[in-house]
C-alpha cells in the first residue's frame, strides 16, 4: 500500500500555487486515484458522431483507463456503454469500429444487448429462473456511463452518474468548438481517416502542458524547423515564388518569443483554456479558392470574416484533449499507466468546404503529430527525458511560475501574455478539484 | 540503353544499404526531383493527399529530414539511430520501356538506446530511366501493423 492509495486529499497536496510535486506524474497510486477521481467526474471526450453514422454503428475507444463503446442506438441517439458483458467480463468488441446490426450478442455464451445497453436475450434462460438475476447488475445488461452529451457531433462522456453538468463544466470554453464547426459552411464536420496512434513513455499531462507552453518552439523545434528556414534560404528563391508546403507548416515554429508573447492565452474555468488569442502559428495560411464564398454564402460577408478571423492555436479542453480550430484537428490524450500514454490526432473535413482544406489538415496532421514526424521525434524526445529526470531525489517540484500573479482566481477567464504557465496552473487547479470531488460532494451531503 | 531484371533488383539492394550506412547525399541523389516518398497511415490506403498518412514527403521534406538527423541541436539523435534492412529478393512487376515497378518485402530494424522495434514492410518503388542512370519517381512503403500505435520511426524503411 502506497502513502497515497485511496486518499485523494493526499495526491491533491502534490498541487501547489507554483509548483507540482513530481509524484502527479510518476506514482502510480496517483495515477490510479485521477483515473478514479479526476476521470470519472469531469466530461471526457469519446469520439465524433461521423464515426458512428448509422444505427448499429459503434467505436471503441476509452475514457480514462476504462474501455466504452460509442454506439448509435437510434439515427439521433448515441450512447456510450462500458465495453464489458454483464455476464463474466468479455469485452463486448474487439474491433476499433464497426457495426453489430441491431444487438451486441457477446462471444462467450451469446447473451444479447440492445444497442442502448439492454438485456435482451440470455440463452437457455429458465436456467436463471428463481435465481432472482433480474435484481442483479448483471441481469440489466450493458452498463451505460454516467452521462453523455453530444456538442455539435462531439461526443463526451462522464463516468460518474451525478456530478457537474456539461453546461457548467465547459462554460464559455465552447467557443473553440464552435469555431472549428463554424468553419464548415454546412456547420458539420466528418471525420476523415482513422487517426494517427502515438506511443509516448511519458505522462499523460506532459502532453497535455505541452499543448500551450510557447516557450518551447524555437528551442525543442530548433532541429526541424530552424533547419527549415536554413534550406529555404539556400534555395535562394525569389520571394513570390511559392514556397514549399513545409514551409508553411512547419517554419512558424521558429517565429521568435515576442511572437508567442504577443499571440495571448485565455484561460476559462475548469482547466480549459487556448493560446493564439490575437493571432497564431496558423494566421498566415494561404487563402483557399472558393472557400471564402462559400463561407459568406451561408453566413455572410461579415460573420464569415469573423468566424475566420478568428486564429486560436490550440484549445485545451480538461482533462485530455487538445483542438486546433483552423485546420481542424482533434488530438486525443489517452492514459494508459502513470509513464504511458496514446496520442491519437484525427482530422476532419469541413463539409461543404473545398477538398484542399482537407489536404492541408492531413499535410499538418502527418508533419506534426505523426509518429513519422520530425517535430513529433524533438517533442518526444523532451517528454521522456522529463519522465525519466523526475525520478531524481532531492529535487521532487515541477516548477510552473511563469508569469505567476497573486491570488490567482482560475473561477474567472483571464486573457494574458502568451507566455504565461497560467494554463497549466488552470490544470493543476481542475485537476485538484475533480480529485476531491467526491469528497466535497460527501461533505457538501452532511452539512 | 536497356536496364535488365538483373540491374533492377541490384538497385533496390544497393538503395537499402545506403540507407543502413546513412549514405544520404547518395541516396538522395537516386530521387528524379518531383518524387515523392509514402507511407500510408490506412491499409490499402488509396489517397496520399486528403487523408493522414504517416510520410508523404516531397525532396524538400526529405532533404529536411536527412539534414535534421546531422544537426547540433537535433536531440532525439543524440545518440543517433541505426537501421537495418532485411531483404526479400525484389519481383519486378512491370518493364515499360524506361520506367520499372518493384515490389519488396522487408523486414526493417530500427535501433536507438535501449530501444529495438522491427517493422515488417512492402515497399513499392517506381523507377525510370533517365539519361543512362535508374532513378526513383516514387517510393511507397506499407507498413504491414500500420494501424498499430508506434513508437518513434526516425530513420527511413
Ligand atoms: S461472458 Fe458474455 S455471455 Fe458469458
Ligand atoms: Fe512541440
């Protein structure tokens, strides 16, 4: 039994105004108690709803370390069932995706289940009868999360059946979302692909940090993007000729502090926030023929201007996933041990868009977050030497004080300098309060 | 001049050596300029352009990649990967006057650290003759788990 082995009120003292205690990443009791607490109590992403298009359709993924299935029951209804039979444990599926018809009949002794989770057939079945199975969590079926809620095609899940609402636990952070969908003239994204998987040997926060700490580009990128610039000068091309698509994906990485400073984060409630408030690494794209008209079409000149004025880099949503509006992207952090972690990055079409939208998504999509990437080999590279550095003693904090204010309030949104670790400090204050959530629940229960 | 079946496959042998050497100024020269290098994400994936792939690399990114591995600054090449090639004799699926098609079943080590992970592959190259030298015009590498989480792959299959 380890110092912190069901006591969620111990692991949230590792969290402190400007520093982490380094057992948040590497103790596995800490780990099993976010995946408990943290996990079961926040809205997690499951996957999108083009995934699943028809009745029958399903996909297999986790929340946390608990294996679901997303399924579409009815043409509108989606649910999201844990992926074990009510019988002895088999799991229900093994394919990442598929369809199963109009049941889920599991392999081992074919009981069968509605595609909302539902008992529906147990062979040989007088064989239970006055066994009172019928009162049994086994005898209901397929059990179902807490809670599901479908954003705009999004599907999230929590875990736990009461807790705080999907309005409440995302708030104004919404908006990201929206302005990845927006971005369709159709308002609807499809997913395109499957999604790259990506092996780290690091924490699943490190990634998740990662995703709004600007002061790593130019230094950690050095090796990819800065020889990218170096090549692209010795070409000597002349300025309006075109330049090649490496350099406009991957050179912005190279673009000095000031730019980071300059570009803002906004932080909302909840540990959700995004860099790129002003403009980003993704503001200089070339324009796409058609799509602006297409754009104004449905929207107008205006609002469509609006709605692609807009630059944000990447949108953290708490606990584990990261989204990048402008060329829609979704990378999905999934926590496999304390030290392992999947990162799944899919892409998505803006339907009703040009094609060469969806070219440039997949172009980013293979030169930034594939397992094949360059800029994934330097990212790698750093987290795992932080895994591996975190086990030194005698030096046990994870310093996150960048731009630390007083009395910081991470209840208000805050916009502020693009260099500030104040969105990793809005982690570690979620982080701390889904761990107690529980807790507080209990004690909100008593009083 | 004619390129017998012969010289065809003594190419694809001699391209894998170079790559396990690390002779990348050589290898790089094998390339006709408007190549490109694929590795599929999806098996029997058809569209390199709208879908994820793992590499679709045009020589611009490949010179990027080869140049990154030497830099001063390149951490994930400190210390450096090794690669090695395991391969199956090519079959030379098309003869057309000046442009070849070979098909090659491999298995590719690559090494860094305590680490070893093994890739069993296909590789497809469309080759062409030009002014007396083979060239490649393309190169398309199927992972055969390509749907599988990977780790790192740094150097080139
Ligand atoms: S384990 Fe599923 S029917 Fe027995
Ligand atoms: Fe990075």
């Amino acid at each position: 039994m380890g110092i912190y082995t069901g006591d969620p009120a111990a692991a949230a003292n590792l969290v402190q105004p400007n520093q982490v205690h380094r057992d948040v990443y590497i103790n596995p009791d800490v780990y099993k108690l976010e995946m408990k607490h943290v996990f079961a109590n926040a809205w997690v992403f499951v996957g999108h709803e083009s995934q699943t298009p028809n009745k029958g359709d399903y996909f297999a993924t986790q929340v946390g370390d608990q294996p679901v299935i997303q399924v579409r029951h009815k043409p509108d209804d989606i649910h999201v069932l844990y992926n074990r039979c009510p019988h002895k444990g088999t799991k229900i599926v093994i394919d990442r995706q598929g369809n199963t018809g109009k049941f889920f009949r599991c392999p081992y002794h074919a009981w069968s289940f509605k595609t909302d989770g539902c008992l529906l057939a147990i062979p040989l079945k007088k064989g239970y009868e006055g066994t009172g199975l019928e009162d049994t969590p086994s005898g209901k079926g397929m059990k179902a999360v807490g809670a599901v809620h479908n954003y705009r095609g999004f599907i999230f899940a929590r875990l736990a059946e009461e807790g705080i609402s999907f309005e409440e636990f995302f708030g104004d952070s919404l908006s990201s979302l929206d302005n990845m969908v927006d971005r369709s003239p159709e308002g609807r994204l499809e997913v395109v692909g499957p999604p790259l998987r990506y092996l780290h040997h690091c924490n699943w926060k490190m990634l998740v940090e990662n995703q709004t700490d600007t002061c790593h580009p130019m230094v950690a990128h050095e090796s990819s993007a800065g020889t990218a610039v170096k090549l692209y000068e010795e070409l000597g091309l002349p300025e309006d000729a075109p330049k090649p698509p490496a350099m406009e994906i991957i050179a912005p990485f190279m673009s000095p502090y000031e730019f980071f400073e300059g570009m803002g984060i906004r932080t909302w409630p909840n540990g959700h926030g995004h860099t790129g408030v002003n403009h980003s690494i993704h503001s200089n794209y070339s324009a796409i023929p058609g799509y602006f008209e297409a754009m104004a079409e449905t929207y107008g000149e205006e609002k469509a201007k609006a709605i692609l004025d807009e630059n944000r880099h990447n949108t953290v949503y708490f606990p584990n996933i990261m989204i990048k509006g402008p060329i829609q992207q979704l990378r999905n952090f999934i926590p496999l041990a304390a030290d392992r972690t999947i990162v799944e990055s899919y892409i998505y079409r803006l339907v009703g868009a040009p094609d060469e939208l969806t070219a440039r998504t997949a172009m980013y999509n293979r030169m930034i977050n594939a397992p094949t990437s360059i800029v994934g080999h330097d990212d790698l590279e750093m987290y795992e030497r932080a895994q591996e550095g975190l086990h030194v003693d005698g030096m046990e904090w994870v310093n996150i004080q960048r731009l630390l204010e007083e009395d910081e309030d991470f209840s208000e949104e805050a916009v502020l300098n693009g260099t500030t670790e104040r969105q990793m400090r809005n982690q570690f204050d979620a982080w701390r309060k889904f761990m107690l959530y529980d807790q507080t629940a209990q004690q909100e229960a008593a009083e | 001049m004619s390129v017998s079946k012969d010289q065809l496959i003594d190419f694809i042998y001699d391209e894998a050596r170079m790559l396990d050497e690390g002779r990348y100024t050589e290898w790089l020269a094998l390339w006709l300029p408007d190549g490109h290098y694929w590795m599929p994400l999806d098996y029997k994936q058809a569209d390199p352009i709208n879908e994820t792939s793992l590499l679709y690399e045009d020589m611009f990114m490949l010179k990027l990649r080869v140049e990154r591995l030497n830099g001063a600054r390149t951490f994930s090449q400190k210390p450096k990967s090794r690669c090695h090639h395991v391969i199956q004799r090519p079959f030379v699926d098309e003869m057309n006057g000046d442009t070849f098609v070979t098909n090659t079943s491999m298995h590719y080590v690559e090494t860094r650290l305590d680490e070893q992970q093994l890739l069993a592959l296909t590789a497809r190259h469309d080759l062409a003759l030009v002014d007396g030298a083979l060239r490649i015009a393309n190169k398309r590498v199927d992972i055969l788990n390509c749907d599988a989480a990977f780790r790192n792959i740094q150097l080139l299959p």
